[in-house]
C-alpha cells in the first residue's frame, strides 16, 4: 500500500504538471510568436528588433517607476478582461465594455467633484461604487433585451458603445464641464477621492486583483457560479436541472458590466484624475484580447493584463531609444490576438491537442436563445 502510494505521487505531479502547460501553452507560443514576428518586422523596416525590445522591457520593468507605469496600465485591462472573461463563463460575448467603462469613468468624476465634505474613507470608496454600479446597470440592459426579445448581445452591446461615448461626450462639454478652459472635461476630482499610489504603486492595482480572486471564488467555488457556468455550457439542460436562466444570464451581463464601469472608475480615480474623452479609448476593447490571451480563466487575465500592460508602458521608450514607431506594439498585440483566436495554428505549430472543453468559445449562435 505504502509503494502504491509512493509511486502515485510522482504520477499525480506529472499529470498535474501536464494539465498546467497544457491550459498555458497556447498563449505563451502565442506571444513567442507575436514577438518574432514583431522583431521580423522591425528588422524588415530597419530597426534592431533586440535594441527595441531591450528599450521596450527598460521602459515597463526596468526600474520601480517604471513597474509603476505597467501596473498601472494593466488595472483597468484586468477588469477589463475580467468583464469578457466572466461573461464569456454563460457564453455571452459581451462587446460593451467600453461604454461600460466609460460611464463608470465619467461616474466617478461627477461623484469625486461633486460631492463635497466627505472623507477620504466614505468619498474614495463611494465614487468607486457609484462608477462600478453605472457599468453594472448598463451591462443590464443588453442582458434583458437578450433574455426578454432574444436580441444577441454582440448587436446590442456595440450599439450602446455608441450611445455611451456620445452620452458621456456630451456631459464633459454639457453640464459636466470644467468651466476652467475650453477642453471638453469634467472637473478635477476631490483629494478625498483619489485613489492613492504607494510611491510609484497604484494601489488600483491590487483593487484589480483581488477582484480576480473575488470572481475566480464566484464562479468556481459558490452555487450562483455553477449556475453560470452551467447555462455556458448548455441552457436548456440547465433549465431541466432548475437553473433560472434568464435571470443568470442578466446577472452575467449585470456582474460584466459592474467589472468595466470599475476599472473605469479606477482610471478616473487613480490616473486621470477627471474624466476627459479619448483618455480611455480602446481600454474596453483591449478586455477581449486579455480574456482570450487568459483562456477566460479569472485568475489568468492578470499576467495577461500585466503582459499587454507593460507592452504599452514600455511603447515611448521604445519609440525614442530605438526609433521604432509605437504602433509596433499594436501589431504585437493585433498578432497575440491572432495566435490565441487561431490557437489551431498554434497546436499544430507546438504539437499540442486540444482536449474536450479546452476550447473558448465566444458566442451562442445568432438564432440561439
């Protein structure tokens, strides 16, 4: 019995080990890839691909500062990828988390300038939520226009991007605007609503993360998450087990929702300091290169988010110490993002199978319920 033992220890550690690169072995060949690629087209337009990628990793970890920088921008792509991720678990495709992400942003501003007389224990905390319930209340609206009139969630959530930059464009230069200067934006928020940093640490970050942790427990260790995950896999064997579909899928879309509109509020909090359109622009979209790169995973989109993150940190140095034009790290991020959709290619380049299940899927078909 003791040998049996002894000799299954090893064998659980090899499977163990075996299931760890098999779920990280996708997107780590993928960034390889991107980042050869990337270096082929640096070298075919003159530059040195090792001087650019060395300035590259100078300006996002080279120094404490420059840590700074990354996590920075990593915050809001880990919320941002947490909202596609999680919504991803009911096999939903929510594509709104740039509107979500805005009004959660301009939120937070109104709150942070315009309420007066508060703490820094009541304010910060206030004007966070009252941005993370902006976005949870407009992911809500796609969640019950699919759940009510069968209206798929990609048409309706890029619609309401649109109604939500124009929505949040008209407040910076209506009644929200600063009346110092002619820019369209919001005033400064209060002291009492910063989101402080600790030295060149923004504590936005760790907010970020233990949200990580907070939905990885959601959906993988409570009863509402097993519901989710079991209407993604299939709904109407779901509704024969007694999941109440239509309202776990708008609390998906309501939860999603409340993830982009806070890491927009973190961005206004803990960044910018107001809110003022194009300084969020793409942050939202960026939340599905980030679930795809995770495999969906909750924990996984914060390396991901750190990886993006310290990629557009480390842009401008690379920019001036190579002379290396910073849309380079677009077409990295646009061929990560490629490798990781076409993960077939990627298999078949490694020689690692796809197991049942391993597979992301982004959406139910445009007829399904």
């Amino acid at each position: 019995m003791t040998e049996q033992s002894s000799s299954a220890a090893p064998s659980t550690i090899v499977n163990l080990l075996r299931r760890a690169w098999r779920s990280i072995s996708v997107p780590v060949a993928s960034v390889i890839l991107a980042l050869v690629i990337g270096g082929i087209i640096l070298w075919l337009s003159r530059a040195d691909p090792l001087a650019a990628y060395a300035a590259l990793f100078r300006g996002s970890l080279g120094n404490i500062d420059a840590i700074g920088r990354t996590l920075e921008k990593a915050t809001p792509l880990i919320l941002g990828g947490l909202a596609v991720a999680f919504a991803f678990k009911a096999q939903l495709f929510n594509i709104g988390g740039q509107g979500q992400l805005l009004l959660g942003a301009i939120v937070a501003a109104a709150v942070g300038f315009g309420i007066k007389g508060l703490p820094f224990i009541i304010h910060m905390p206030l004007a966070l939520l009252a941005g993370s319930l902006a976005g949870a209340l407009y992911g809500a609206i796609p969640g019950a226009l699919k759940t009510y009139t069968g209206a798929h969630e990609v048409i309706t959530t890029i619609m309401l991007n649109y109604i939500a930059i124009n929505i949040t464009d008209y407040l910076a230069d209506g009644p929200w605007k600063d009346t110092v200067g002619i820019e369209a934006r919001t005033p400064p928020i209060l002291e009492t609503a910063i989101i402080p940093k600790w030295g060149p640490i923004p504590i936005g970050f760790f907010i970020a993360a233990a949200m990580s942790l907070a939905i990885w427990f959601l959906l993988y260790r409570t009863t509402t998450g097993y519901e989710i995950r079991t209407v993604g896999l299939n709904q109407h064997a779901a509704r024969y087990g007694g999941v109440k579909v239509a309202r776990t899928v708008i609390l998906t879309m309501v939860i999603s929702g409340l993830l982009a509109g806070m890491g927009g509020a973190i961005e206004t909090q803990g960044v910018v300091g107001r809110y003022q359109p194009g300084f969020n622009v793409g942050l939202g979209f960026d939340g599905i290169t980030i679930a795809l790169l995770a495999r969906t995973h909750p924990l996984g989109v914060i390396p991901a988010a750190l990886l993006i993150g310290a990629m557009q940190a480390g842009s401008s140095r690379m920019q001036f110490d190579a002379h290396v034009a910073a849309q380079i790290i677009d077409v990295v991020q646009a061929l990560i993002l490629f490798f990781v959709s076409a993960d077939i290619i990627v298999r078949w380049i490694i020689r690692v199978r796809a197991e049942e299940g391993e597979k992301v899927t982004l959406s139910t078909g445009w007829g399904q319920g």
